[in-house]
C-alpha cells in the first residue's frame, strides 16, 4: 500500500503514521524528519535548509524531490510506504506521479486551524525515539521526560507559537491545493482528524478498506 498523509501541520500525520506501520509494517516517510537529521548532523543539506526551515519556508522542490526518490528507492519501500509530509507542492506530486510510483490513496486529515495553533504549540518530542506528546492532550508522566527512554523531551523549533502560525498559512497557499489535484485523479479521501487518535485511525482504516 502507498499511501499519502495530507493535511497541515499538527493534523496528526506523524501520529497515525506510525499506527500504519505498527499495524502494516509500511515504512513512515517523513521528509520533515530526514531534513531534521540532516541539520543534526551538520551536513551539508543541512547547512542549506536549515535557515529555510527555521524560517518555516519550504524547501526547494529541486532539493526535495531526489531526497525523495532516493529513500523510496530502499529495499524497506518494497511492500509501500505512508508518506508524511511529502508532496508539498503541486510540483512535488508532478515529479512523484512522473517517477511511476502509484499512489494507492491519500488521506487528507481536516482540522481547524485554531486547534492546530494550539496543537502545534504544545507538542514536545523525544529526540531519541520519536515519541510524541502533548502538553494538555498526552502528557509525559514526568514533565519533560519521555516515559520510554527517559530522554529530555524537547519543542521543534518550528513548533514555538511564533512559528506555528506562519506554518499553517504556508499550508494553505503551497499544499492545500494537492487536494483538488488528488480529488481530480479519484485517489482522496477526507477524515476528520478532530479527537482520540485511535479513533481517527479507525476511520482512517474504513477509508482504505473500500
Ligand atoms: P514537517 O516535519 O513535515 O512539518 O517538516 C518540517 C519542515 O521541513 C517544513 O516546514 C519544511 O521547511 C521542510 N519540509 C519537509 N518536507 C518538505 C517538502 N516535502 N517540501 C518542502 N519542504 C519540506
């Protein structure tokens, strides 16, 4: 199954992408998290989209679009993948669609951009093993420390309050408009990705199942 994760930051891509592969063994493809790295390491991709990431723009899809090809091109994509935050831009799902992976379906989760601010700003992460949380809806049992490994949980810069705001109106100028192009080619379906995220996994798995 190759699957797209629509929908805008803090809508809970990463969250039901890893329920999919906890559940399919379909590798999570977070362009997001690979750029990350990329900057933690100090490369020199890193070096380049770091600034542009801090500044909550997105990176060129010229930069984007071979880091793409490259990761699904590993033996792990073999059975499909759950992409989480690729495409982007409607050039982006040109160069995917032109590369000859078909896409089973995409999963556009709504949420109103009120709660997504609020969201976004309150989510802490584990550097050490990518757990989520959030400070109202799922907290740590220790403040600032993940329950799994102990690590110092800490706030993606992109996720301070000052930078959410921004992100959700790059959302809607550079990738909302993928949901027309996916509706267009019959491959869309809405969920509401308001509440429990076991529940919206629910609905998520109804969708793929017709
Ligand atoms: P994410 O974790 O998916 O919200 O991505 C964090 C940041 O990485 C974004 O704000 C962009 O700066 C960059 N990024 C991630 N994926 C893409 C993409 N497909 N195209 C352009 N920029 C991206």
């Amino acid at each position: 199954m190759r699957l797209i994760l629509l929908g805008p930051p803090g809508a809970g891509k990463g969250t039901q992408a890893k329920k999919l592969l906890a559940e399919f063994g379909i590798p999570q493809i977070s362009t997001g998290d690979m750029l990350r790295a990329a900057v933690a390491a100090g490369t020199e991709l890193g070096k380049k989209v770091g600034p542009i990431m801090a500044a909550s723009q997105l990176v060129p899809d010229e930069l984007i679009v071979p880091i793409f090809a490259e990761r699904v091109a590993k033996a792990d994509c073999a059975k499909g993948y759950v992409l989480d935050g690729f495409p982007r831009t409607i050039a982006q799902a040109l160069a995917l669609e032109n590369s000859g992976q078909r896409i089973d379906a995409v999963v556009s989760l709504e949420v109103p951009v009120d709660v997504l601010i609020e969201r976004q700003s309150g989510r802490w992460t584990c550097p050490k093993c990518g757990s989520i949380y959030h400070q109202k809806s799922s907290p740590p049992k220790q403040v600032g420390v993940c329950d799994r490994d102990g690590a110092a949980l800490s706030q993606r810069s992109d996720d301070k309050p000052e930078v959410a705001a921004k992100r959700q109106e790059v959302y809607r100028a550079e990738t909302a408009p993928l949901k027309e192009f996916y509706a267009q080619r019959g491959l869309l379906h809405v969920v509401d990705g308001l509440g429990e995220p076991d529940a919206i996994y629910m609905a998520i798995k109804k969708v793929l199942s017709r």
